[in-house]
C-alpha cells in the first residue's frame, strides 16, 4: 500500500460546528481512523515543532457527511491554546453507483491546486487527510439570507470558470440515465410502476432534447450545491464549497436550477430525501440570484 504526504498546513482557530461526539484520545482512536490513515497523521504532526507528542491526538467524528465519515483530528499546540487541526475522510462503501470515486478524488487533487476548497494534506488507501478549514457550514436557514446568498452565487460563478482537465462534454444525462437503470435492477416491478419508472426515460429524453441547444453555457458545476457542501468564514465572508462527488461538466443552468431544488431540502429531519416545496425560492429570489451570477459573467466578458 502506497501512503503519502504532503504539505501541512498550520489550521489553527478553525470554527467547524457540526460536531456531534465526545473527544476521543490517544488508543482509542485505533477503532475509528484506520492505521493506514494515523501514519500519515502521525507524520504530519511530528514535522510540527509545536506539537510535543504526535500520537497524543483527539478524534471528534462530524455530523452532516452523506457518502463519507469525517473526523476532525486535533493536537494540543505548545503555542497559546491554539491545536493543529486537520480532518480525516474516510470514503464510504456501495456509493460507485452515485458516482466514480476516481474521479472525485482527481477532482479534488485539481480543486487543491486550483487554490479552491481545503488543501489535501495526505492520501490513505481508502481515504485522506484534509485541510480543516476556518469556516463554519451554511444552514438551510442561510440560504436565504439576501448577503449570504450573494457570497455564494459569486462564488459558484468562480466555480463555474474553473479551468478543469478532462473533455468539456455535458454529463448530466448519461448520468440520469445510468442512475434509472441501476434504480429499474434494484425495484420490483410494482415499485418501478409505482415511481414511474418506465416512462422516465421518454422525461429524460424529452428534456435533454428541449434544453440542449449552442446557445448554453457550458462549465464545470458543482451538481449538489446544498447548504452542507457550503462553508463561510464569519470574519472575512469568504465562502467556500466542498465535497465535488457529483462535479463534472454541464450546462451551468443546471447548476443554479439544482441549488434552487436544495433550498427546498432539510437534511436534519427523519426524511432528508423528500423536498418542501413550498420553501423553494420564488421568483423575485431566483431573479436576484440569476442576476448577480450573470452581472458577474459581463463583468469578466467586457
């Protein structure tokens, strides 16, 4: 097994709340971090002078990850009461239907480098090692806060001229349509008819054929721009997006549409995966939306 690390960073005062465990230190970590992946910690840490012991570690596990488990990973720091932090993903099991774990991770060695969400510090087998970042995560409420919403639509428009590898080609149906066929191999025949699913493939073909055309605007979306994939600082309003399972190339109107559809969800209640509609933005809203996106796209073409 090939381990690696690179750089570190300092990750001093990060203000992640989402934290939903007790501390747990030294030994009994063991059964929560794999060892591949307390190696590369150990690693990290011991290259920081202001780290005295660097298997001295406490584990917090975070609320909120769908397709992984995330840790964050704290040292006492011999300066001031600061700790070196940094966060610890392990990848999560039966999700290569979703999405190609492959490229996620590619994705995110990209976005790194791009200077874009947190910085990779190190690799495991099945997982890695993240920048933990000095931000908190946005709540469904936040979203619709007129400032908040602004900081994010500029901030998707950065995301949507990322200069990424790979064939600039749309994603999005062939996505669908793998996703319909593996939904008909996992239903029984009632369920399949009662979800519609017989004739999902006629709405996907109907609307690839009315929305694709050479007049859209093509570039690398996010495709899951809910309020737990978006962080913020709460002293420099900077604004940060994370977890690229589902990026790719695709029409950016997809994009803005899909974030209106996740204004309408709640993830901390028993059904996350049914929307309240009645919360999806109104016209007015999307309008300011749309309208500080495109004022960012004339800036950059003028």
């Amino acid at each position: 097994m090939r381990l690696s690390c690179l750089p570190s960073c300092l990750g001093f005062d990060n203000k992640l709340v989402a934290v939903d465990a007790i501390p747990v230190v030294s030994d009994q970590a063991e059964p929560l971090i794999p060892r591949e992946a307390r190696k590369v910690l150990h690693g990290l840490a011991a290259a920081w002078a202001d780290v005295e012991d660097c298997r001295a570690l406490e584990v917090v596990q975070l609320k909120g990850a769908m397709t992984n488990e995330v840790y964050q990973i704290r040292w006492s720091s011999s300066v001031g009461d600061n700790a070196r932090k940094v966060l610890v993903r392990v990848y999560g099991e039966g999700v290569d239907v979703f999405f190609n774990r492959e490229d996620e991770i590619r994705t995110f060695e990209c976005m790194s480098k791009h200077g874009q969400g947190p910085r990779l510090l190190g690799r495991f087998p099945n997982g890695r090692v993240e920048e933990f970042i000095h931000a908190r995560t946005l709540s469904a409420v936040d979203l619709r806060d007129p400032e908040i919403s602004a900081l994010v639509a500029s901030k998707l428009r950065e995301f949507h001229d990322l200069d990424m590898p790979g064939v600039k080609t749309v994603a999005l149906w062939d996505r669908l349509r793998n996703w319909l066929k593996t939904a008909r191999s996992m239903c029984p025949s009632e369920e399949a008819k009662e979800f519609c699913l017989d004739t999902m493939e006629d709405e996907i073909t109907i609307l690839e054929t009315q929305l694709s055309g050479e007049d859209q605007i093509i570039g690398f979306c996010h495709n899951d721009l809910q309020y737990g994939n978006i962080m913020m600082d709460e002293e420099t309003r900077l604004v940060t997006i994370i977890d690229y399972e589902y990026a790719s190339f695709n029409p950016v109107a997809y994009d803005i549409a899909n974030h209106f559809c996740e204004m309408a969800a709640d993830y901390h209640t028993e059904t996350p995966h049914i929307l309240d509609f009645h919360k999806y933005p109104d016209f007015e809203e999307r309008q300011k939306i749309c309208a500080e996106l495109f004022e960012l796209l004339r800036g950059k073409t003028r």
